[in-house]
C-alpha cells in the first residue's frame, strides 16, 4: 500500500489491524495487504496509541491518516525577534 489519504485507505489500514487481532499471523496479513510486517505493527501501536489518548473511539471501524508535517521548525526565528521585525516596518 503506498501513501494515500483516502477513506478507503483508514478502512484498509483498520481492516489489517481487524485481522491480527483475530489471530491471524502479521506476516500473513502483511501479504494480504502488500506492506511490510513493520508497517502492520506501525498500525497496531498507532491504533492502541489514539484509542488510549482518546483521539478514536474504540468501535470506530477506521484508522485516520496523521499529518506528515512536522511539528517543530529548529531554524525558524523566535517569536521576540519576529516582534522586533514586526515593530521596524
């Protein structure tokens, strides 16, 4: 499965996560769905992650698609320099 970020691909993602939770082998369900076994257990921990953290319900039949942006910038300027900017024009 490439990247993708349509619905069909949350349910897919979900589907595979089904099929190991009923005992069927990663390796197995892996090939089914055209990934690697890492990318599975990637799946399985994301899932338990957000129903932990309360961002999915636990009956919710889709795992969503999380932004590849990047949470931080490390060469952006700090905020009182973009003040001092701001206050000069």
């Amino acid at each position: 499965m490439s990247y993708n970020n349509t619905k069909l691909q949350e349910k897919a993602r979900y589907n595979a996560i089904k099929e190991v939770k009923s005992d069927r082998k990663i390796a197995q369900v892996a090939r089914r769905y055209g990934c690697f076994r890492s990318t599975i257990y990637r799946w399985l921990k994301k899932h338990e992650l957000m129903i932990k953290n309360y961002e999915l319900a636990p009956n919710a039949q889709h795992l969503p698609t999380i932004s590849s942006r990047p949470k931080t910038s490390p060469r952006s300027l700090n905020n009182e320099l973009v003040e001092q900017i701001i206050q000069v024009h």
